[in-house]
C-alpha cells in the first residue's frame, strides 16, 4: 500500500505513514512485521530505479471471463501491483524464496494479470533484497502467448476442483494459508468440497 500510495504522488514518508496506518492494511495482514515494512518501503522509495512516475496502474483490479477445461464460465480477478513501460510487475515482500523461486512460485499469478489487463509479463521485484542483497528485479523470460499457455494450467484445476478432484500441492505459501497445514487444507475441502459453480 506504502509503494502505492509513492506512485500516487504521496512523498515517501507520507506514504509509508499512511500505508502503516491503515486498519484494513493490519487485518488483511495481521502477522505482518510493521518495522521490516517499513524499512522495506523506505528501501524502495529510495532506488533510482523506482522513481515515482515509472510505475501505472498501481493495485489495479483487473478481470478475466474465459471458460474451465470443460467449457463452463470462469472468472479470474485479481489486483496489479504495477505496470511498467506495458509489463505486468508483482512486488513480492516474502523473504523465503530467492527470485529465481518466485518467478516460478507466482508464474500463474503474473501470468494471469497479463492476459486480464493486455501487457506483457514483467517479472518479480523482490524488497526482500533490500536488505539481503542481490537483484531486486527479475525479470520474467517469457511472453503475452506464454502467459495464455499457462494459464490452460488454471483451467483444467477449476474445473477439476468444481468436479471435486481436489489436488494439494505444500509449498511456501501454506504458511499463509488459514488451513494451517497441507493435512487440514484436504480435510476443509473433503469436509466441504466446492460445488459447480462456485469456484470463480
């Protein structure tokens, strides 16, 4: 919110307070390190390479209408973290994966605003390199047409999932998830298991 709010026009510090001091901000992210934020978002404002005017379409919503595997309705949306010079750019504050890691782990992702929102995939900027050193931008090797090749992945899993074949890949991002654990994750969805339909 913090880079958001920079690319708005707010100047860095205002920016920062601001982002710190949203309650939505606290409860969307309530584990989240308020000093590692800021740090990280001081950080970035300070980079030449992200000057104020370089990003567009900061947390812009975009939506996608497309079809499952097997031909029903299905609509992806989600939120842009920025554009820059027509590439998508998913800022990533995690500090588990490298970016080499993350341009795998958030393909689908990225690939996803890509084709919603007409740009091509840029990458990963990764702040965790703010403070661990190495590039913070990585930049993603493949295209518009990659993008949309990736994203058949998404549609034969809804329409699995909407069937109630229900895969559970753990990763990193289990430690995230409200289900707690990849054991839970199964049992939420074999005591519940999604219905047509309802999977959007």
């Amino acid at each position: 919110r913090a880079i958001q709010l920079y690319h708005a026009g707010h100047p860095p510090r205002e920016a920062i307070a601001l982002a710190l001091a949203d309650d939505a901000i606290r409860e969307r992210y309530p584990r989240a390190d308020a000093k590692r934020a800021r740090r990280l978002a001081e950080a970035y404002c300070r980079d030449p390479a992200n000057l104020p005017d370089v990003a567009t379409a900061c947390e812009r919503e975009v939506v996608l209408e497309t079809i499952d595997a097997v031909g029903t309705p299905l609509t992806l949306r989600g939120h842009v973290d920025q554009v820059r010079a027509g590439r998508v750019w998913d800022v990533k504050a995690g500090k588990f994966h490298g970016g080499e890691a993350m341009l795998g782990v958030h393909a689908l992702q990225i690939a996803g605003y890509a084709v919603a929102g007409g740009w091509e995939p840029g990458g990963i900027i990764r702040l965790a390199a703010y403070e661990d050193g190495g590039p913070v931008f990585w930049p993603i090797p493949w295209d518009q047409a990659t993008a949309r090749g990736l994203l058949e992945t998404v549609r034969v899993d809804v329409a699995d999932l909407r069937a109630g074949y229900i895969r559970v890949r753990p990763g990193g991002h289990c430690a995230w998830c409200p289900a707690g654990d990849p054991g839970a994750c199964l049992a939420r969805f074999r005591a519940d298991p999604p219905r047509r339909g309802e999977v959007e």
